[in-house]
C-alpha cells in the first residue's frame, strides 16, 4: 500500500481510503461489518463514514470491535448549523461506533460560503474545536462541493486542518483551485466520488482512454489520477465486496505516482476524449441569472452516463443542494455558451435538466 502524509497532522494515510455509503443493504450489518478489518489486513487505515449514511456508523462499530484501535483513523461528520446539534452528532457518532474520540470530524454538507457562515454563526465550528481541546476529536475537517476557488478561501480561515472533495477524471478542472490551496496552506486533501460515483467503473469502455500502457483496468487508472496528484492525501472509495477492495488496493500497490508530464498528457486527453461531458471548468460564469452551471451540467454529466431518473434527482438535492427549478431561471442569452472552452450547447442541457422533476413525477 501507497502512505501519504497528511497535511501537517503528523498521519500517515493509506492513498486508498474505505467510504462507508456504499454497504449491500441486502445484507446484514455484521456481514457488511467483515469488510473493515479485512480492508485493514490490506492496507487501508482511513474509514469514512456519516450519520446520514444509513446504518453506516452501526456497521463500522461492529467492523472496529475487530481491530487494533492504534492501527486505523476514523472519519465521521455532521451537517448541523448548531452548535449542540454538532454535539449531539458527535457524541452519538462516538457512541455508535463504540469510540472514544473521532480522529476527523468534518463540517458537513457545506455547499456555499453562505453555508460555512452559518457554521460559524450557529456554533458548528466552535463546537468541534471545544471538542477537540477535550480530545473528542483529534482533527477537524470540511467537507464541501464548493467551485475551487470559493473553497480555498473558506480553507485560507485556518479552522480545519482537512479537506473532503469530489474530485475525478470528470470534474477535476472545478477542485483544482482547491486542492491547490490545501497544499500551500499544509492540509490533508481526501477526494470522494474518485470514480465519478460509480459512472466510470459502470461505463469502462467510454472512458478506456484514461488507461495508460501499464493500467491494468479503467478503475486503476481513474483511482491512480487521483492518487497522483501531489495535493491528494488519499482517494476515498466505497466497497460493497472484498474483490472491490482487492481491486483499489492493486491500482496502487507498488505503483509509482505518475509523473507531471503523464498527468498533463491525461488532461488533455480528458479534453479531447470527453469532450462532449462539461469538465465543470468554471470558464461559462458567472451567468446573469445567478444560476451555477457547472453543477447543472454536473447533472447532465449524470444523466447522459446513469439515465434520466431520481438518481439524477438526489445528485440535485444530496450533492449539490440544487433543484430542477433553478435551471428554469435560464433567459437564454448565450452568454454561457460564448465562453465555453467546450463548445457545448448549455442553454438545450439546461432545459433538460429543468424537466426530469417532471418526467420522473410522470413516472410514479
């Protein structure tokens, strides 16, 4: 297993880490629970997990019951304004796990500066800072789907000490910004959806073009990507099967981070290869309504790759805390489209995106 340092915290952390969202529902908690030490026995020391999860912190508590508590670091979160909301969500997150402190505990869900503001208003942040003085937590963390350069100046306050982002082949030029900042300023960077939520293993022979003479699949190359950049402490994946967590774990074993020129030459590829799927590069605002394109082409990604139903719908709500309506406030005037670098025909994916909450509400 590749170990990177993370930030300045002083830890050393596995370039694959174990997102707990993705556990087979249709099997038990005890069974599900198998997966964490056999991912320790691998070389995973990362497991990331939320309240919001399903019965994820339940399930790592019987996977932790298993393990050296000295041998892996556990990351958990809360998305409440408050500051005794946080707690609460602390303090039940350490009692479902049967933990004594959480080594990263994010700020949740932040998806706008507006919404870190109201952390810091509510008592959010001096919530988990008083807890990490009683030693409840050991670091804490954001966890955003901010553009990257609103996201670095939320990281530039100094409150947090990691980062938790989406960041893939697909949407990389939107994080850059970010993941840029986290390394001048000495944070630890972990990257979700490193598959692009699953639309990259799903689809391997629309993105073959990301594997290099010596990838052995789509998965390793897309998980070597990220793993690659210099800024990235780890890339968090969900694992529903011991063969998943075989897989990740050889994408990165005895693997050589690629080089700058192999990366730059995967840049353009994605550019030239993909160039009908917006890379979310920013270059289309600010658009004169106030609508953020980039996420509502986020949603077309979503939609063209994974089908036009309520999964496109919760990426809406869950990921981006966006709605269909929003799109509707398009006027049409082009000028989104004038300074695409993709020459994509923004104003027609925007309508689309405007009419699933209809057609899925047909559905029913």
């Amino acid at each position: 297993m590749l170990y990177k340092p993370c930030g300045q915290t002083g830890k050393k952390i596995s370039a694959i880490s174990f997102g707990g969202m993705r556990f087979d529902t249709s099997r038990s908690k005890h069974k599900n629970a198998e997966l964490l030490p056999y991912a320790l026995e691998r070389g995973i020391n990362y497991f990331d997990t939320a309240p919001g999860y399903g019965d994820s912190e339940e399930t790592f508590g019987l996977g932790f019951r298993q393990m050296p508590r000295e041998k892996f670091y556990v990351a958990t979160k809360s998305s409440l304004a408050s500051g005794e909301g946080l707690r609460a969500d602390l303090e039940k997150s350490l009692q479902r796990m049967g933990l004594d402190r959480i080594d990263f505990f994010h700020i949740w869900w932040v998806l706008s500066r507006e919404a870190w503001e109201q952390r810091k208003l509510g008592g959010a942040v001096e919530a988990a800072l008083k807890a990490k003085q009683e030693g409840l937590i050991s670091h804490v963390a954001i966890s955003s789907h901010m553009e990257g350069s609103a996201l670095r100046e939320v990281l530039a306050e100094g409150y947090v000490e990691s980062v938790l982002l989406g960041y893939c082949a697909i949407n990389f030029p939107y994080r850059e910004d970010a993941l840029q900042a986290a390394g001048d300023l000495g944070l630890g960077a972990f990257t979700m959806n490193p598959l692009g939520g699953g639309i990259i293993p799903r689809h391997p022979e629309r993105f073959e073009f990301l594997r290099g003479p010596d990838d052995p699949s789509v998965v390793a190359a897309a998980l070597r990507f990220n793993v690659s950049n210099p800024h990235i402490t780890s890339a968090l994946v969900g694992f529903t099967t011991q063969a998943h967590i075989d897989e990740a774990v050889a994408a990165v074993e005895n693997f050589e981070p690629y080089d700058q020129a192999h990366l730059d030459m995967l840049r353009e590829r994605i550019g030239q290869e993909f160039n009908d799927v917006c890379t979310g590069c920013g270059y289309c605002l600010p658009c004169p309504e106030g609508i953020d394109i980039p996420k509502m082409m986020d949603v077309y990604n979503f939609m063209m790759l994974m089908g036009r139903g309520k999964a496109a719908l919760n990426r809406m709500k869950w990921h981006w805390g966006i709605s269909p309506s929003d799109a509707e406030a398009c006027n049409e005037c082009g000028q989104c489209e004038a300074q695409c670098t993709q020459h994509l025909p923004i104003i027609e994916r925007m309508k689309e995106v405007a009419a699933i909450e209809e057609e899925n509400d047909n559905d029913d």
